[in-house]
C-alpha cells in the first residue's frame, strides 16, 4: 500500500485534478456544516415522527428495542462508508468508489440506483413537510390536492436556495440541524420531568407488545417483530450525503469521513433516548397507536398543545432543510454522472453555474422529476413508489460494503485519514451480515410485493439506457478519466 498526504483545500483540489476534473465546484463547508450535511438527511426527530406508529403497529411498544440493532448495523456500514470517503473526496460518492475501483459498469448500477432513491426522497420529504407539518400548524384541513400544489411551490424554493450557493446551504442546514438538535434534548428532557412530577410514566411499556400481542405471525420472518426494524432501517440513512458534497468541503479527506460516523452515532443515540421517553411516556397503548400521529399525541397529552405546535414547527425546519440537502446530493451525483457522460443528456447536466458555481441544470432535473410525481402519479402509486424506494439504500449499502472487502487489500492509504486500521475486516464482515439481515426485514412482508416491483422496475428502466451505452457509446464504460490515486497494487 501507499500512504499519500493529503491536506487542506488545495491538496484536495489537486486530487480532485489527478482523478481528470477541474475543480469547478466551490469549497465552502466548514466541518460542522459537513457533519450537517449528513445530519440533516438522517433528520432523526423526522424519521421517528414518520415511522414511531408503524413499530407501534407492527411489534408494539416493545419494537423500539430493535433501534438498537439498526443503530449498531449502520454505524457498521457508516464505517466500511468512511473508508471510501477517506481515498476517493468526489462527488458522486458511491458511483465514484465503484467505477474507480471495480470498474465503471459497475459503478454506472450504483449511480442510477442512488440517483432514483435520491430523486424520489426529495419528493417524499417535501410533501411529508407539507402534509404532516405545514398545513397542520396553519390550520388548513388535510386535502390530496392543495398539499400537492404546496408540495410544487416548496420544491421551488428549495430548488432556488441550493443553486444560489453552496455556502448557503450549508447555513441553512447548519441551522436546521442545531435546532432540532435543541428541539430533541428539549422535549426528552422535558417529557421526562413531567412524568417524574405527575408519576405518568409507565416503564413496562418498554416491555409491552401492544396491540400486536394477537398475533400469530409476530416472530415469524416477514412478521410483526421483523417489520418494526423499518425505524431503525429507514431513519439512519443517507449519512453518505456528505461524501456526494465532497468537492465543496474544505478538508474532505478529514472532515467527510468523520461526518458520515458522527451523523449515525449521534442519530443513533439520540434517537434511542427520544423513542425510550416517549414509549414510557404512553398513557394508553390502543389509543396512541391508532392515532393519525403518534408522537404527537404524546408530546400534546404531557407537555400540551403549544408543545405541539413546537414540535410540529421544528420539523418542518429540519424537513425543510433535509429536503435541501436532499436536492442537493441527487444533483451533485447527476453532475458527476454526466461530466463522464454517463447520464442522459450529460451535455446540459454535467453544466457548472460560474457565478453560483452549482450545478444549475442537475438541480433542475431534481425539481423536475418531483413536479412530474407531484402532478401525474396518482396518491396510492406515489405511496408505493416512495415506500419501494426506501429498499434502494439497503441495496446501495450493501453493494459499497461488498466492493469494499473485494478491493480493500490493493487501498491505499491518505496521512492523516481516517483509517479503521486492523479492524477493516471484521467491521466489514459484521456490515454485510447486518445488510443482509435489513435487506430481508424489508423485502419480507407480504405487503412488501408492489414496492418490490417498482424497485425491479427502476433496475429494468436503467438496463435499457445502459445498453443503449454499451451499444452507441461503450467506450465511455471503459475507461476512468484521470490518474486512479486511491489504489496501488502490490508488486
């Protein structure tokens, strides 16, 4: 192996130029605004106000449990991840690590699937902002249609902030996640006060399988145990969002990497803490389970309507400012896709702004692709569309966890970098066992059928453009652009 120093912006710059890109990209993002990047996406108090009802549903109160494990699993991944981010600092993340060192037919599959789960995501979250946070604090009565046609204004306006700068981004999801970050210890704190005074609290509920004790398929694979991973599953994702932003941070080879960690381990743990206060924090097991939302209806029967109404304000920032970064990492990976012109139309896509210096056009096709959803897909396809998608990153890490113990031996290594050291192996190992194990949590349930097909779907669409590649334009899947610093092969 090789050892090569790397540091600062211009070091990364110069490898950025060794890998056969001009640095077009604008460096703006401090550590804390990386680690953001990545945290924003996670968007923990998110994720749990979407998903807390279904564990509720599927396993009961006593699913909670099963964080643990999917905190525990993707830290696995997040660390096999950072080993990446730590050699090859190029947007495009996963797309980059394969192409460059498998090869670029492989890393071609990794880019379409990653752009798909990212297009559909932006549309998920903003319409999530619009329709279980915005309109409720307004007032508006909920209605398919006007969330749609908010849904559309939003995606606008986030459109319009993430091409402006690069830097306000970073502000903007800087800001998002320091106050859900206060909005979260807040109301832990709080809940937990108010239960030790008025004696609410109910510690067996940790213990209890709700409403899900009758039934018979509980421990059975793809049964109501299994499905309350989906918490876990689907929340702590996306903490590679930093790496596909690694042109515009400042030190990428230190700061990327430690985001990607950070982000999960500090998701993960508040995470926990957030879900043990609220499930002791359940005065009736039945009736918060059936409600339309669950975290809600507890923050409001032990803190009260205007914490509510906090509660509900705080995630629409943190939604609003995960829906930017959202925006922003699918754009980055259809550049970096097209700069190598292996995405359609790569002329017009692969396009740098010079004032702004964003990539104007990619962010647009983002925009695009969720007015389209927004406007033609009906509300049960879109569901099912969204849900099938929330397979993708399983796939996606399961596939970075595998190149990495197929290539892992010929790395090379960055002074300075962050390196697992004599553990890469037994991280590794442990990563993709847990992969799989969330793989069959999520493609198990009978009800999983139809999201199943959409994702095969999505893999057949991109089996024609890929022909289409192989048969018009194959030399662009030969061939890398640059020199291949991230590897040396032993003599």
């Amino acid at each position: 192996m090789t050892t090569e120093n790397i540091a600062g912006p211009r070091s990364a710059d110069d490898a950025v130029r060794s890998s056969g890109y001009a640095p077009e990209l604008k460096r703006t993002l401090g550590p804390f605004q990386t680690f953001a990047i990545s945290f924003a996406f996670i968007s923990v108090l998110v994720a749990i106000f979407a998903t807390y009802g279904a564990v509720l549903q599927s396993s009961g109160p006593v699913g909670i449990w099963l964080f643990i494990l999917a905190g525990i699993g993707q830290t696995l991944v997040a660390l096999v991840v950072a080993q990446f981010a730590a050699r090859i600092a190029l947007s495009g993340s996963s797309y980059q690590w394969a192409s460059r060192l498998a090869n670029p037919k492989i890393g071609w599959w990794f880019g379409w699937l990653t752009f798909w789960y990212l297009a559909i995501a932006v549309v998920a979250m903003t319409n999530a902002l619009v329709s279980q946070a915005l309109m409720p604090l307004l007032g508006m009565a909920p209605d398919e249609h006007v969330a749609r046609l908010i849904t559309v204004a939003v995606l606008l306006v986030e459109a319009v902030l993430v091409i402006a700068s690069t830097r306000l981004l970073g502000m903007i999801s800087s800001t998002a996640v320091a106050l859900e970050l206060t909005i979260l210890v807040l109301l832990i704190i709080g809940v937990i006060i108010v239960m030790a005074v008025t004696g609410s609290g109910t510690v067996d509920n940790l213990f209890s399988r709700g409403l899900a004790e009758a039934d018979p398929h509980y421990f059975a694979i793809g049964g109501g145990l299994m499905a309350g991973m989906i918490m876990g599953i689907g929340t702590l994702v996306g903490f590679d969002s930093a790496a596909n932003l690694a042109e515009e941070a400042k030190d990428p080879f230190r700061s990327v990497p430690r985001a990607i960690v950070l982000s999960v381990v500090a998701s993960g743990v508040l995470g926990l803490l957030f879900v043990i206060t609220l499930t002791v924090a359940i005065k009736d097991i039945p009736s918060v389970t059936t409600s339309g939302s669950p975290v809600a209806a507890i923050i409001r029967e032990q803190l009260g309507p205007v914490s509510e109404r906090i509660l509900l304000s705080g995630i629409a920032i943190a939604m609003f400012g995960a829906a930017m970064v959202i925006m922003a990492s699918g754009a980055r990976l259809a550049f970096a896709m097209a700069r190598d012109a292996r995405f359609p139309a790569h002329a017009v896509f692969r396009r740098v702004n010079p004032r702004t210096q964003t990539p104007v056009f990619a962010t647009l096709l983002i925009l695009g692709i969720g007015v389209i959803l927004m406007v033609a897909l009906p509300g049960a396809a879109l569901l099912q569309l969204i849900i099938g998608s929330t397979l993708l990153p399983a796939l996606i890490y399961g596939g970075i966890v595998v190149l990495y113990l197929a290539v892992r031996k010929r790395l090379g290594r960055k002074e300075g970098a962050f390196s697992l050291g004599r553990f890469e192996l037994p991280v590794a190992v442990a990563a993709v066992i847990w992969v799989a194990l969330a793989v069959l949590a999520l493609v198990s349930p009978s009800d999983a059928l139809v999201p199943d097909l959409i994702v095969l779907g999505l893999v057949l669409t991109g089996g024609v453009y890929f022909a289409k590649m192989l048969y018009f334009n194959r030399d662009v899947l030969e061939h890398e652009p640059g020199e291949d610093s991230a590897t040396s092969f032993a003599p």
